[in-house]
C-alpha cells in the first residue's frame, strides 16, 4: 500500500514551505517462461505524479553477462505504437547483468527518471539490443497476466517483439513484462553520488537505499561531480593487469595490489607451462599448478607448452591438450567402476555453490569444434594420428562413434585471413575407436539449481577414443583442428571439455571454439548460485614425430650419406600430387595453395643442402 507521512509531519513541511519527499516504491510482475528481446509496458498512477527510477528484469544470456538495454518512452498507451520508433522517445540506453535466465536481476538504475504524469497512461518499452541477451517474458504457452496493481498504480503489459534491434523481429501477443519497476512518489529528483563514484538522479529515498548521498533536489549529474573512489593495479591469472578500485578488481577475480599502485610496477604473477601426471600440458600459475587437486609440474613462469624442454608428453606424442580423468572416486564419494575413473564437471576448489554445468560440446555435423596446438620443432611435424575423446549418452563401454571428419587450420576458424591447409568436412578419416575407461559425469556435489539436489555421477557417457589418420606434415606455426563426428545414437556425438578437479577453467590459455551457423567461443554457463560463465578448452592428442634438423629438403627423412638424394626429388612430387601441406615449401596462404612456386623453392632448398 502506499506509505504516507503522519499528518503532524505533513503540517510540518507545509508551514516551512518545503516541497513534500519522495517516496520509494516499486511494483513487481510474475517470472517469466520465454523470451528474449523487448517488452512494452505502459504505467497508469492511481493518485500522484510517479517517477520511474530503476527496474530489474530476467535476461536470456547467461549469468555475468553485461546486456545493454534501450529504454524507449512515449506518453499515452502503446497499442498501436509498437512496430517502429514514431511516438517514442530514446531516453537512454542503460547496461543490466544478466543473473540468468530464471533469477532476477540486480537493479538497473536509471539516469534519466522518467516521469509518470497522474491523469493517463505513460508507455516504456524496454528492448536488449546485446545479442543473445534478450529480456525474457511471461506468456508463452499459458495465458498471460497483463495487469498488475497496488496503492499507487497499475502496470499492463501485452506485447514483447524479439531479437536484439528495438522495432524489430517478430511481435508475440499477449507476452508480458516479467521484473521489477521502482518509482518514487511525488516526482522529486536529485543528483545521487553512489559509493563507486557513478551518480544518477534520483529521490533522496531511493538515493539512501543505494547508500548513496544525495546532493540536494534538482541537481543533476551533467558533468559527473562524485569523489571517485581510489583505483590501484588489479592482477589477473592470465598475467595481465588492469588498473581498477578495488571492488570491481575483486568483481572480476583480480587480486588488487593496493591503492594508487600502477600495473607497471605490479609485477603480476605470470603464468606458464603444467606439466599433468598424464603427460598433458596446460597453461597455469605456480600455485595453481602444484595444488594437490592437480598435481603438475610447474615449468616456469612464461615458459608454453610447445616449447618447453623436456617435453611433457611421451616421444610418440607431439601434443595432448589437457587431461580428461578426476580419478577413480567422484566428489561425493562414488567410485568408479573397477578400473575405471571418473571425469567429473569441474567447480573450483573450496567454492560448493557453482560449478560448471555442460558434459560436453555438440559435435555432430553440421556442428565442429576446433581447438588449437603450436609447432616449435625447426623441421616441422610428420602429424601421423589426431585422437579426439567423445561420447554418445546411453551407450555402453562398446563404441558407437561411427565416424569423423578433420581440417587442419593455419589460423582461428572464423578469422580473417585464415585457411584451410588440410583435410575437408567430408572425408572419414577414423581408423578406430576404443574405450578409454573413463566416464564422463555431471559435477556431484554442486546441485544444479542453487538449493537444489546433487547429481549422483553414473556410467551412461563413457568416453571413446576416436583415432583418425593424418598423415601429413606442417611446417612451424600455430594450426587450430577443426573436427565433426556421428555415431549410431541419438544422442550426440559430443565432444567433452579438458577437465581437472578444482579448476573450472582447466588451463588460462582455454579458447575452443564451435561452428554453428558461425564460430563461438565454447563457454560453460555454469551451475549453482549465481554462476558465470567460462571459457572451455577440448581434450585431444596429436600423434606423430617432430622433423629434426630443420632440413625442409631430407623429404624422406633418410639418413645416410649423402643425405639429399634423387629420392627426395620423387618424394616432394608425390607430396604435391597428394595436395599435402609438406610441399607447400614458399609458406604461401593463397588459392590453389600449391604452385610451380613450392617447385623452385624445394629446388633451391636441395641445392643449399643440409647443414
């Protein structure tokens, strides 16, 4: 209902000639169960003048995620007015935080407050123009709520429009605005200094709720007159710095290195190279590295896993990109069968209220996914094999991956500039598939809903090893692989993420990537109490041997005396007539990628001979 001041007090202001306070209200609407664009909404007071100062909502983007809203305004109803901008006004666009699709956000304030005459209708259409963020909305496949009352004023909403441009997409009716609008009465304003130095107009009521102080009626925020608070070097895993205050460092996981302190004197600790108990090789701090949860073998701060010396994996293999196994007993306390160990979705050490939330990555064509590997080695790899871990949920421990596709990438599938240097999306290049014992499983002690119940880890995603044949060589550089599977079942093939217990993000150089209508990066939305989102890595082990010497024109890789013979000759024509990436000798990136130019360059390279 609505708060009125004691009449004693109103007699009180009326005598010193003051104008009346506002007062801070707000009226809620229902959760929503679709949606992801814009909603139109329209306020009716009941008595008083009302100012709108702030509103949370649902967004479809996962939890952390920045949305940036357009709060549109017109006076009078909507009806009619909701398939372009004629009639609206663009009060201002605000950014929100996605708390994920079924939590309500936290307050998004408003700069500019928009006024609510009593006496008619005032209309707000609110619409997220950050892709993939779109306000989401009561109605679909129910019958909606439109109207919404209390003391002081009534809410209809009906219609909502999707995608991420206002006016656009399509409209859905009746679609009704799911959140929270907070207003004042009696419409009286002022400047607001909040304690991370923004400022907005607000009432001095709504102003003392934020923990703001309020710099009088009818100030305003034109230019930004707050203190600003103290700001430092805010060190981030990664080894980067950024200088922040000291909230917003903790905000994004930084570690702050105290105030008025600059990133160039900082010396943020610099990740490096990890060597795994299963020879695999991830990008960690020191003491991340040697946690007892890991278990690694730091090498160095700065130091990659294409480089370092000795290597981590075995000599048969060139690269494996990150372990897969959590050990033979879950979280919770399951074991795995005999023989058999778990790898169990990750949450971070000490943290029981979010963990990651995705199995595993859709690789079933059209879909790919792609993850990248460096070459170090002076003379290049001979790639032999690539293993690719996947599973189908509900089978057995006998494999039903039937197939796999490969190509070998110079650069970032989707990036300007990259290429295609092997293979195609419909060759099957899989020789054979074996069980790894090792079973895939959700995280077993973080539910998935905050409050919610565990999943108990079980064996209906055993991981399969599939091995396809290269057979081809690539000189130095960075390659990304780019691979599709099938399999017999319905359900996937899918392709699980590099995993270690206690670390969410199993390496701080994670950047997979999956091909859906286009290239994303593979982000696990996370589970629990308010997740966020994390970047993936994919397992996966190139097989092969490192090309020693550096000599491009040894294409037989003989040894004997003299090392560069006729048969290197026969053997650079039949990589040509194969299309293979060896007898791209120039390094050149255009179409065809193979020209009478690779021919002069293997010659100049035999005429040099071998040092």
């Amino acid at each position: 209902m609505r708060r009125r001041l004691p009449s004693r007090t109103l007699l009180t202001v009326a005598i010193a000639g003051l104008p009346l306070p506002a007062l801070a209200q707000s009226i809620s609407t229902l959760p929503p169960n679709n949606g992801s664009g814009g909603v139109f909404l329209q306020l009716t007071p009941t008595g008083s003048n009302l100012t709108v100062e702030s509103f949370a909502t649902y967004f479809s983007s996962v939890a952390g995620t920045p949305v940036s809203v357009e709060v549109w305004v017109r006076p009078g109803a909507y009806a009619g007015f909701t398939a372009s901008n004629v009639g609206w006004t663009l009060s201002e666009t605000v950014v929100g935080t996605s708390a994920g699709t079924t939590t309500l956000s936290s307050t998004i304030n408003l700069a500019n407050p928009i006024a609510i005459p009593a006496g008619g209708p005032t209309s707000i259409y609110l619409h997220a123009i950050t892709a993939g963020g779109g306000i989401r909305y009561q109605g679909t496949g129910t019958t909606a709520t439109t109207t919404f009352s209390n003391a002081d004023v009534t809410l209809f909403s009906d219609i909502s429009r999707t995608g991420a441009v206002s006016f656009g997409g399509t409209q859905f009716t009746p679609r009704a605005f799911s959140g929270t609008i907070n207003y004042s009465i009696g419409g009286i304003t002022g400047r607001c200094c909040r304690t991370d130095g923004t400022c907005v107009v607000t009432s001095a009521a709504n102003c003392a709720n934020q923990g703001g102080t309020y710099g009088g009626d009818g100030t305003n925020c034109s230019p930004n007159p707050c203190p600003q608070p103290p700001s430092g070097a805010c060190c981030f895993e990664a080894g980067t710095c950024s200088v922040l205050t000291a909230a917003n460092c903790a905000a994004q996981g930084g570690t702050y290195s105290g105030d008025g302190t600059a990133c160039a004197s900082a010396n943020c600790p610099q990740p490096g190279a990890c060597c795994l108990p299963d020879g695999s090789c991830v990008i960690l701090t020191s003491a991340k590295c040697t946690a007892a949860t890991t278990g690694g073998t730091y090498r160095g701060d700065g130091t990659t896993c294409g480089a370092v010396s000795p290597r981590c994996w075995s000599s048969s293999t060139l690269w494996k990109n990150g372990p897969l196994s959590t050990g033979a007993t879950a979280q919770s306390g399951l074991a795995a069968p005999s023989g058999a160990t778990w790898s169990e979705v990750s949450n971070n050490t000490g943290q029981t209220t979010v963990a990651n939330t995705t199995a595993g990555y859709s690789a079933l064509a059209p879909i790919r996914n792609a993850d990248n590997f460096t070459i170090t080695d002076a003379g290049g790899w001979q790639v032999d094999k690539v293993i690719l871990p996947t599973y189908q949920t509900g089978s057995t421990t006998v494999p039903t991956i039937t197939g796999a596709t490969l190509q070998i990438w110079n650069g970032r599938p989707g990036d300007a500039g990259s290429s295609v240097v092997f293979g195609d999306t419909v060759t099957n290049r899989m020789s054979s598939v074996v069980f790894s014992d090792i079973y895939r499983c959700f995280n077993s002690i973080v539910p998935p809903t905050c409050g919610g119940a565990a999943t108990v880890p079980d064996t209906t995603r055993p991981i399969m090893l599939a091995e396809l044949d290269v057979n081809t060589v690539l000189p130095p550089g960075t390659y990304w692989l780019d691979w599709s599977l099938s399999g017999s079942l319905a359900s996937g093939p899918w392709s699980p993420p590099t995993t270690i217990r206690g670390l969410r993000a199993a390496s701080l150089a994670n950047n997979g990537r999956q091909f859906n209508a286009a290239w994303v990066d593979t982000a696990d939305a996370g589970q629990g109490c308010t997740p966020t989102a994390v970047i993936q890595d994919f397992a996966f082990e190139i097989r092969g041997s490192a090309l020693g010497g550096g000599c491009y024109a040894n294409c037989d890789q003989s040894t004997g005396t003299p090392l560069l013979t006729a048969n290197d000759f026969q053997c650079f024509l039949n990589k040509y007539a194969a299309n293979d990436t060896y007898a791209n000798c120039d390094g050149s990136t255009g179409t065809p990628l193979l020209t009478a130019n690779d021919f002069q360059c293997f010659l100049n390279k035999f005429a040099a001979g071998c040092t």
